[in-house]
C-alpha cells in the first residue's frame, strides 16, 4: 500500500566535492532527521531492493550531468550531447567526437566511485540490494565492485564497432589514437558529461580517427547515444529483475528519459513501494511513497548501519 507523499524541508550544508576539484553538486538542502528515519525504515523493510542510480549519484565524484540548475551541461554551455543518427551518418561528427573524447578521456577514466557508490556495494554483500541499474556510462559502480549490476545505456570504458560487433576496451584505442596522431595538441574547454570536453571546430581538423582492427568499420563508445535505444533483450532482462525485488529506491536522477522512466511505471503497476533521493523534481515523483532531497552520498551513508 503506497503511504502518504511525504518531501524534505531545507537546511543548508556544504558540498562534498573535494576541495580544488570543480563542483558539480547543485546547490541542495540537506536531509532532516525526521525524513532520514522515513528513509532508513523504507531501506529496513526491503529484503530485495531495486535501485535505480542517474548521473546526481556520479557528480559526487566530479562528473557533471546534463540537466542540473547551475552547474549542469545545459545550464553551463549551448551545447548539446552526441545524437546516435549524426554520430552514424557523418565523418566529420565521429572525428569531432573523438577528438574532443580524445582529449577528455585520461581525466573521465580517472574518477573513482564515492561514499555512495560504496554504500550501495555493502547493500549488495549484505543481500538488502537484488539488483542495480544505473543509467550511467562511467563505470563507477563496476569500479566500487557492484556485481549485481546493469548498465542500461552501456559504458563508456568499452569500445564496439558497428560494422563486426567486436567490443574492445576504451583504453586500448587510446594508445591507438596517441600512435594515429603524435603531434596533434589542442587546449581543452569545459569538461562535459559523457567523456569528452569542449572544442571549437577548427581545432578537430587534422585529427585522425581509428577504425575498427578487425574489420576496419566504424567504433562507437559501447553507450546509447541520444536518439538511440536500449537493447530490447536489456529491456526484458530489467524488467525480469525488477519483478523479483520488492521495492524501488532511486538514487540520483530526475527520470526525465523514458528509458529509465519506464521502470517506475512497472514498479506503479505491480504497486511495489518506491522511494527517491534526488536534488530536485524528478519525473516519477508522484508515484513515489517517499521524495528525500540530499546529496546522495550523505544521506546514504547516514543510513548506514541499517
């Protein structure tokens, strides 16, 4: 039975961002006693939780996202992310592309998970948590050690050419590219959410962009580009997940993309209990018996021990 909707009065605190590292935690309230206790009662009660974790778990860890209020993508520049139809048609946007994602990959590789990907993880070894998706392509879970894990737009460290299918590691062509252009230099802009920083245009020109080893095709980071859409295999695998758990805590996202959405629907229709941790609105708040507003590291480790 869904209990009352229930949402977080403010007090102010603190970013958790290490200092001398850009902030892309917006500017949040933190979490009450009284709705820590909802939160951690709505944990305790769940013997086979579905978590559901966005890109507000992953900033955290220094990585920006899209749509948050000041400090997002969209709120910083005019840019907008790689659409799957543009990547695919034309060579100058998959040389623009990897230029920029060129540049930016040795700093994306480099963030590690934080306290909340942490937290989760011990979910995971205690058996409180059945099973993980996350719409992030940045591999933190994987790095914090979550098994239990589906990455519904897929991962940026992995690397599939669309000609043979083969799938290679993103480190690796890497190299490939440092070999393909030993002289080519740029000064990088902004850093964006999914690998790669801001270039002007004139300054892609001359890069040389590697095709696959084994067939010679076209590679594409292993993720789902805008305009794209998940594997209906993945899909069903989700779905099959999320019927054997018993209820839902979203961690980090406003589910403003129906991929992710979708599965709060299921969760509605199969009247299993939801709760969400996010910064803000998000599109499922009406379906949820329980809305915390926090940085999602903080308040999941104030739940800690359970």
């Amino acid at each position: 039975m869904r209990l009352p909707w229930r949402a977080v009065p403010p007090t102010r605190t603190a970013s958790s961002v290490p200092a001398g590292k850009p902030n892309f935690v917006p500017a949040c309230s933190s979490t009450d006693a009284p709705s820590l206790e909802l939160l951690r009662d709505f944990v305790a009660r769940a013997r086979r939780m579905f978590v559901i974790t966005g890109a507000g778990l992953s900033t955290e860890s220094g990585i920006p996202d899209y749509r948050s209020e000041g400090v997002g993508l969209y709120a910083r520049t005019d840019r907008r992310p790689m659409q799957h139809a543009e990547f695919t048609r034309s060579d100058k946007s998959r040389q623009r592309y990897w230029a920029r994602n060129f540049v930016g990959w040795p700093q994306f590789s480099s963030h590690q998970p934080n306290r909340g990907h942490r937290v989760l993880r011990s979910w995971e070894d205690g058996e409180k948590l059945h099973w993980l998706l996350t719409q992030n392509v940045d591999s933190l879970h994987s790095k914090a050690g979550q098994k239990r894990l589906t990455e519904l737009h897929g991962c940026s460290h992995r690397v599939v050419c669309l000609g043979c299918g083969d799938i290679t590691a993103r480190e690796d062509l890497q190299k490939r590219f440092i070999s393909l252009n030993p002289a080519w230099r740029v000064q990088a802009g902004a850093v964006a959410p999914d690998g790669d920083v801001l270039l002007e245009e004139e300054q892609v020109l001359g890069f040389r962009v590697a095709p696959c080893e084994r067939c010679g095709g076209i590679l594409k980071p292993d993720v789902t580009f805008f305009g794209d859409t998940v594997n209906r295999a993945t899909v069903q695998f989700v779905h099959d997940r999320l019927a054997e758990s018993d209820s839902v805590l979203v961690v980090g996202s406003s589910l403003q993309v129906y991929s992710g959405y979708r599965f709060l629907l299921a969760a509605s229709d199969r009247k299993m209990p939801v709760a969400i941790l996010n910064i803000g609105p998000t599109r499922a708040d009406h379906l949820a018996e329980l809305k915390v507003s926090g940085r999602c590291g903080d308040v999941l480790s104030e739940l800690q021990p359970l």
